[in-house]
C-alpha cells in the first residue's frame, strides 16, 4: 500500500492547515481550509513605520530587536541597527565554524515565533473573519533541516509550542527537502514525465543545504515516487556568505580607529541586497566591486576612496568559493548515491536562486539539466501546506511519497549468547543468570537506506527479566539507539552509535496473576518474572514515533525523552 502522507481515509470536518517555514534568513507561512483547494502565501508584513503600512515580501526576515518600547521583528527594523539574526542555527548540534551563538538564542526563536504567530493570526482574522476562526481547527506543518537530529527537531517543535500555538489540534513536523520536493514535483509539467525519472532536488537556504532524490513510481491517478537514496546536506547556506563577508571586512578594516558597528551594518546591507545576488567571477573581475564606509578617510593602500571600499576580485572569490563548492560536492555525491541516472537537479529556496551557484552547478554536473522551478523561494512552505492538505485527507493528496529512504540505523542493544564466528570474544562476559557466555549485540529494526514506509510499522521484540526475590517490578524502561554515520550498521555498540531517545512503561498495574504466569527457572536456580515486550516504530516525514508494547499492553502514553 502506498502512503500520501494521510492518517485518514476519510475527509473529516473542515479544518484550516498552517504551513511554517522558520529559516535562519527568512521565514515564510502558508495556509490553505481543507474546504477549499486555494492555498495562500503571506505577502505582506508589519513594516517600520507606526503606520499600518505593510511592507510586500513573500518572506520575513528572520530577526529580532528588542527596545525599550516593543519588541521589533522582520521588516519592523530599521537599517543599520544593531539586531539578533541566525538564532535558528543555535538548535543546530553540528559545532558550527564561524557562527557563534547567543546563549538567548532559544529565548529569540520563542519571541520571533511569537510575533510571527500573532501577525498569520491577524491576517487570518482579516481574510476569514474572527467568528469562522474561532470555529475552525487549526493544525500546523513546522518545517525543519532534514540533517538535524531528533533533538534539533524537538527543541524547534517546543519553541513553537511556548509562542503560543499549543492550542493547535497537532503541530506536524515536516522535511524541508521533502515539503520542496513535493511542491516542485506537483509544479513539473506531467506531460513531461515518465515512470524511472530521478530528480535531485536542492533546498540551499540561510543556514542549511538540505538534498533529496525521488524517482517516479507512477503517473496516474496522482504523481507518485520514492526516495531513490540517502539525503545529504550540511551548513553551507548562505547565511555562510555573510559571516565570511563580514569576517573579511573586519580583518581588512577592523584595525581602523573610525571603524563601528554602524559602518559594517551598512556595508553588509549591500553585500546582502546587491553582491551576494548579482555576483558573478567575470564580471567582478571587469567592473570592481565595493562598499559603503562611511566616515572612513581615503587610503589608497586599503582601497578607500571617497567612502567606499573596493573589493579585489580574488577577495571576493576566496568569500563565495568554500560554500558554493561544498555544495557542489554535495549534489554531486547525492547523484553518485542514485541507482540510476538523474534526469535534473531541482534548485529551490533562497540561495537556491543564486545565478552564480546555479551556473557552478551546471559546469559541475553537465549534462544533467539543472532547473529553478517557479516560486522556489517558498516552495518549502507551500509544500508544508499541500503535505498537511493530503494528512487530512487523501482525497487532496497531489504528490504521494511512497517510501522514504532512512537516514541513520535505529535499534536496541539486547543481550545474547555468546557466538564465536559473530562476536568479538573481548565483547564476551559471563552470565550467572544463564551460566553462559553473553554478549550486548546491536539489533537494528531498520538499517540506514532501507526504504521505509509511513504506514508500515517496524517492530523489534525483546524479553526483559527480574528476579521474583525482589519483589513486583516497578517499571520496565528501554533506550532506542542510532547510528548516523556507519554504512554498515554494527554487531557491537560502537563509537557511532547514540541514545536517541529512552521509552518507559509503568508494570505495576500489572496484576499478581499476570506476573506469576510470566515465571521461569533459570540456570542459576533462581526464578525469574520474564516480560516479553517489544517496541513499534513508525516513521514519519521529520520524526519517528515509538510506541512501547508490553505483555500485550500497549502504552500510548509512554515516556519520551531525547537524550
């Protein structure tokens, strides 16, 4: 059975699907009834003024200033002040070169969020009245990295939650890559298409460079595909450009007795709104390149003259080549991983509309087309949006995912006998339980590239043992491992491999009769309780929901902590 995304067969009764796209540059909101078939983008924003003029932007920037008077957000900032930005990387885990994080970072994306959740409800009330608000259910789609961790991911989805959204019926968290790909491949022309095409798509955003390649499984009646291989990403985004442009800066002029804040403000102005999208090696190198430094004296040496700064060619170049190339090596090595042959690269998100970064990508992986689809600088949140349509009713689904490839190895460490021609002997310690050798082995429930399907549970069994002399067991608790990073997953607990998350079930409503039943004999002569119990996985498109089951109970309401 194919899966779109739906959790129900059947259309349940209207409900209003919020699309989120938090980004470390710019965020975005979408929302579409699932009465309707029509989805809107937010486009206009609180602006500077006092006024109740909007500023027009398919995106908000993502900072934050506070002052005496309120807290200031997106376009509500004036120029070259001083204000918090890429907070969002501060949940990133990775150790981040050159970006150093407030230790209020957590606190900024709560307040940002809380703005920006007070304007999408404003617009709501404006576009469809307060009184059918308040009567509709809300439900939002939370887009994230698909390379952060489960904690990056849950740190988000809290954030969320204390600005003020608890109150939705479900706060969904959803794939970056995987919501792109999903409005990008809707978009592509059907006629065009034939089952075994492969795209690589690329979300180049602020902070992360997320990829995910899907091959066509089907045409009709709906647009079907699979994950054809592992996603890749990392932080080359091109919040990356900035941090590199202004670390430049500061080292050519930092020593400057004039030099402040407000200069390099409005330096980076320009570098953000002109250089960064027009560049291009050629042409930098026959028209120079330069800045605004205001207040500075003239000084041949340096390249300041009459207030502005010209910038060398091969400076410019050393500012953009390290992250343009990382990217490049990053599609490169998602195509190497597809079976296949990759009919085109699908280019989306800001930096993904880069004419520089586009032209590298066609040098590198000629002649495989490279495309920027219409509106791929908010394709991540209106997919979000047609992935929370199809989740309420498969009846709207456009695009169905059939099956995911997973990222890390996840599992248990359970104890087994001892097995010379599987085992290292060094693992090996002896059990008085079982008077044998034992060892802690590595049971995988699912590998990494498998293909997973969202309505297909994975489940691994277990038996958990206690000594009767002890008494009623109070609770029975069991750690679910990964493993991000081996391409095969290991027999032994090594290095690599994670505590993901820890699962706990309260055994003493279970009835004296149930446990006398569970009694064995074992080697040592003593009688043991031996529960059998195992654990359920499903996964889903940004997070996995376990569910442990013990003595056949299953307990829904188990305890999930992210280590």
């Amino acid at each position: 059975m194919d899966v779109d995304f739906s959790s129900n067969s059947a259309p349940e009764s209207p409900r209003l699907i919020v699309g989120i796209d938090f980004g470390t540059t710019f965020s975005g909101v979408a929302w579409a009834q699932t009465s309707s078939d029509r989805q809107m983008a937010i486009t206009s924003w609180p602006s500077m003024t006092d006024t109740h003029d909007e500023t027009s932007s398919e995106k908000v920037p993502t900072e934050l200033r506070y002052t005496p008077e309120r807290t200031e957000w997106g376009f509500q900032i004036p120029a070259r002040v001083q204000r918090h930005q890429w907070f969002k990387l501060a949940f990133a885990e990775s150790n981040i070169e050159g970006m150093i994080q407030s230790p209020d970072a957590e606190q900024h994306t709560t307040d940002y969020l809380k703005e920006l959740y007070k304007h999408l409800m404003h617009t709501l009330e404006q576009e469809i009245g307060l009184v059918h608000l308040r009567n509709l259910p809300m439900e939002f789609c939370l887009t994230v990295p698909a390379i952060w961790s489960e904690t990056s991911k849950q740190k988000t989805l809290m954030a969320c939650q204390d600005a003020g959204m608890k109150s939705a019926k479900e706060i969904l968290l959803v794939s970056e890559p995987e919501a792109a790909a999903i409005y990008t491949l809707h978009g592509l022309d059907q006629q065009g298409l034939s089952i075994g095409d492969t795209f690589v798509l690329c979300d180049a955003g602020g902070g992360t460079v997320d990829l995910i390649a899907y091959t066509v499984t089907a045409l009709r009646p709906v647009l079907k595909v699979a994950e054809a291989a592992v996603g890749t990403g990392g932080f080359c985004g091109s919040s990356f450009l900035n941090r590199r442009f202004q670390d430049f800066l500061t080292a050519k002029l930092g020593h400057i007795s004039k030099w402040d804040d407000k200069i390099l403000a409005a330096a980076m102005e320009v570098f953000e709104t002109v250089i960064k999208r027009q560049y291009m090696p050629t042409t930098a190198a026959q028209n120079p390149v330069s800045v605004p430094v205001w207040g500075l004296d003239d000084d041949r040496n340096l390249g300041i003259r009459r207030a502005r700064f010209v910038i060398e060619s091969a400076d410019l170049n050393a500012v953009f080549e390290p992250v343009v190339l990382s990217i490049v090596q990053f599609i490169q090595a998602q195509i190497e991983e597809c079976r296949g042959d990759v009919t085109a690269i699908l280019l989306v998100g800001g930096f993904g509309q880069n004419i520089y970064l586009k032209s590298r990508i066609e040098a590198a992986v000629d002649p495989i087309k490279v495309l920027q689809p219409a509106n791929g600088w908010t394709a991540v949140v209106r997919g979000a949006v047609m992935m929370g349509l199809t989740r309420s009713d498969s009846a709207l689904t456009t695009v169905g995912i059939v099956s995911r490839a997973a990222r890390k190895h996840y599992g248990l460490e359970l104890e087994v006998r001892f097995n010379a021609s599987k085992h290292l002997e060094s693992k090996r310690y002896f059990s008085r339980k079982d008077q044998a050798f034992v060892v802690n082995e590595m049971q995988w429930f699912i590998r990494r590239g498998e293909a997973v399907k969202e309505d297909k549970p994975h489940t691994i069994n277990f038996v958990a043992e206690y000594l009767v002399v002890n008494g009623h067991p109070n609770s029975l608790s069991m750690n679910i491992l990964c493993d991000p990073h081996s391409r095969q997953a290991p027999i032994h607990k090594i290095g690599s491999v994670q505590t993901l998350v820890s699962l706990e079930a309260d055994l003493l409503p279970l009835s004296t009769a149930t446990l006398s039943r569970t009694m064995v004999m074992q080697a040592d002569g003593q009688q043991y309780y031996r529960i059998a119990g195992s654990i359920e996985a499903m996964f889903l498109s940004a997070s996995t929901k376990y569910t442990l089951l013990c003595q056949g109970k299953r307990y829904d309401s188990v305890t999930a902590e992210y280590a």
